[in-house]
C-alpha cells in the first residue's frame, strides 16, 4: 500500500508540482492551501509523512508543526518543511518547533523524494528497533519503545531525528562518532542535502538537553572528527 502524504503548500503551481511528482514515485499524495485543512483532514485519516510550507495563510507551518507534536494521535508522524527561507535561524526555528527535515526552495524533485523516502524508512526501522527496550545513562533516560527522553525526570520533547541522534550517540558514547557515520546512520546512506542539516540538529538537540556547546556536559564536539556523547 502506498505510503500518504499530506501537502501544504498555498502556491497553486507548487502544490500541483509536489504532487504530481511524488505520485510518480509511487506515494498517495493529498495537497492543501492552508494548514487548518491539513489538520481537519488527520482527524480523519493520518498520512505517513507531512509537507509543510512555513509561510502559509492563517496557520502558518511552524504552529501546524507545534499543533501535530502536541497531539498524541499525530505526535510520531515526521514532518518535512519547505521554505524560501534560507537562513539558518529560519532552519533552527523549523527544527525546535519540531520539524524533523527541511528544505529549502528552490528545490529539486529528486532531492525532496530522497528527503521522504529517509524519513519514511528512519519511522519504520526507529519502530523495528524500539522494542529493545530502555537506556539509563546518568540522570538521562530513553525509553525506546515510547520514544521518549527524560533527564534529572524531566520529559525531553524531540522529534525523530533528534530522538534516533540521541540514541546513536548514547549507544556509542564510549566512542567518537565521525560525521559522516552519524549521516549515514541517521539520515541514510543515500542522504542527499547539506551537512549543516547535522549540526543544526545537534545545536537544537543540545538546546533542549540544556547542553553548552562551550562548555558541555554531554554532547562534546570532536573539532575535525564529529561528536561524542559525555554524559555519565
């Protein structure tokens, strides 16, 4: 059965490009002028993946976002964004309000399909492997099979991507993990887009985690290398 996806985008000639083109990668594709539609359409009938313009009428993308983490029905459901905002407080914003990916327009077709396809394989195996059970690392806890964060017992809010980061790191954190290794088994071997998506993660992940990056406690940059996990 083809995987569903929801996009939202108010440009005609966007939407209609962004849907078509995916249809022909063989996805169910629904497309949406505004977010209020997008999300009275989930009540109904969940997709497996959200895109998201930020810059939309009324609801803009970064608040549907905010609206879908709080939601325990649609809380998992990864979440691309696309913008024309290129600067890289526009992408931190995207990522802390809970989007799991970004891209930036213009953009290719070829790109955003790689884009949902990682997404969409990093849901189904964070699912396969959650039932390994829960990590204890100092005042930190990950209960796999939840999906949930806890540190000194307070719930950490994190998207996918920072989740399956975090893990990677905790898991190996008698090691440094190079960058390369932490897109690959992050992102997929075959992830296309820029390696500032990785340290943008890592700086919303250190933000939520209340980590200095001058001074850290857990997350320690290997200048050169990549990163390692401190915490004890």
């Amino acid at each position: 059965m083809a995987e569903l996806v929801y996009v939202t985008e108010d440009d005609d000639s966007i939407r209609e490009l962004v849907t078509v083109a995916l249809s022909a990668y063989s996805y169910e594709t629904v497309g949406f002028v505004c977010a209020e539609d997008a999300l009275k359409a989930s009540a109904q009938k969940k997709p497996d993946i959200y895109v998201f313009d930020i810059m939309l009428p009324g609801m803009d993308g970064l608040q549907a976002v905010k609206t879908i983490r709080s939601d325990d029905r649609l809380k998992d459901i990864p979440v691309l964004m696309l913008t024309a905002k290129s600067s890289e407080i526009d992408k931190v914003s995207g990522l802390e309000n809970g989007a799991d990916d970004y891209l930036t327009k213009p953009f290719g077709v070829m790109e955003l399909a790689a884009r949902i396809k990682a997404l969409l394989r990093r849901t189904t195996r964070s699912k396969v492997t959650s039932e390994e059970g829960n990590i204890e690392l100092g005042n930190l806890k990950i209960d796999t099979a939840a999906r949930e964060v806890s540190l000194d017992g307070v719930t950490v809010q994190l998207t996918l991507k920072e989740f399956e980061l975090l893990l990677y790191l905790v898991r190996n954190h008698d090691k440094v993990v190079s960058r390369d290794e932490l897109l690959a088994k992050v992102w997929g071997i075959d992830f296309v887009g820029e390696t500032r998506t990785l340290d943008m993660h890592i700086r919303t992940l250190r933000k939520k985690l209340g980590d200095d990056a001058e001074d850290p406690h857990l997350i320690k940059t290997i200048r050169g290398v990549g990163y390692r996990f401190i915490g004890e």
